[in-house]
C-alpha cells in the first residue's frame, strides 16, 4: 500500500471541461468557512460547525485548511465551489475500509445539481489511479443522502455493508481496483 503523504504535493492543477482541482490557496478563505459552516453541506455530517468558531480556526491557521496530499479546491469560474478529499483510511469504524483510500467530497449548495460532483471526483479518482495504480477507494455517506447515494453509484462504487453510527444508517461503498493497462 503507497502512503498518500509520501507523494510531490501539491500536483499540477487538474483541468476539466468546466473544473480545476487544485490545492488550497488563501483566497479560498471565506469558501471554506461557508462550507464548513454551512447547515445544508452538513446536514448528513453531524450538523454544521458555529461559524465563529470556523472562522477562528482559519485565523489561527493562516487561512485556510492545510494542504495535505489528497485535498483539493474544486474552482469554477476562478471561485471556490468545493472541496475533494482522497486520505488513507488508517483509522474507520469499518474493518473494510482500513488502509483503503476514502473519497471524501462537500460542495457549496449553490454549486448542488450541476454535475459538478461528479465531475470533480471522477477527475480525482482518474488522477489517483494514475498515482496509486490498482489500489481500491472507498466511500462512506449516509444512506439517507440520496444525492451522494445517487453519486456513489455513478463513480462505481458498490455496497460493501450497511452500518450504524452517528444516529444514522451508513453506507460503505468500495471502488475496485482500477488495474493498469499492460
């Protein structure tokens, strides 16, 4: 298994019909506290953080959230609309998901129903086969979340089980190895 962090990051900014992934940068700053404050981008997330408290981290944080590898600003038209994140599952409820990495994605509700999602996330699992050949991907939402259920399956990920937490039922998908052409 390749570990996430021990890859040149950030990579070159990935380029879609209508997207760039790339990494954090200080103008993000007021996307992200939107994002991480917002009531609607977490309502299947255990609820929104208090804003004050968000934007106190930023500050304390020189703006915005640390770019480690696997975390990328999904921009649109030159402004934040997003974010994607590809982590090693080191430690997960879920003995399934261990050591896998697990796709992570929120979008600002003004960018919901667009295709935007999928489009932002095909482009980083096309770049993460590209990095870690033949290694699988989980995913994790709420069941409930019919929209990232909807996105799930589009991506290709399939049911590995069904489980209980944070007061909700969860839904483990796994994306099979993609394997290398040879």
């Amino acid at each position: 298994m390749t570990d996430l962090g021990r890859i040149a990051w950030p990579p070159e900014p990935i380029r879609t019909e209508r997207l760039v992934l790339r990494a954090p940068e200080g103008r993000d700053r007021a996307a992200f506290v939107d994002l991480l404050a917002s009531p609607e981008v977490h309502t299947y997330l255990g609820g929104a953080r208090p804003r004050d408290e968000v934007e106190r981290e930023m500050r304390e944080t020189s703006g915005v959230p640390e770019g480690w590898p696997g975390s990328f600003v999904v921009e649109l038209d030159g402004a934040m609309i997003g974010q994607i994140l590809l982590r090693r599952a080191t430690e997960h409820r879920r003995p399934a998901a261990v050591g896998k990495a697990d796709l992570g994605y929120l979008f600002l509700p003004r960018a919901w129903g667009f295709g935007y999602a999928a489009e932002a996330c095909r482009a980083a699992l096309d770049w993460f086969d590209g990095v870690f050949p033949g290694e699988p991907v989980v995913l994790t939402t709420q069941s409930a979340n019919v929209g990232s259920m909807r996105l799930a399956a589009k991506l290709g990920f399939t049911e590995v089980e069904r489980f209980r937490a944070w007061d909700a039922e969860q839904w483990l998908g796994l994306r099979s190895a993609v394997t290398p052409p040879v």
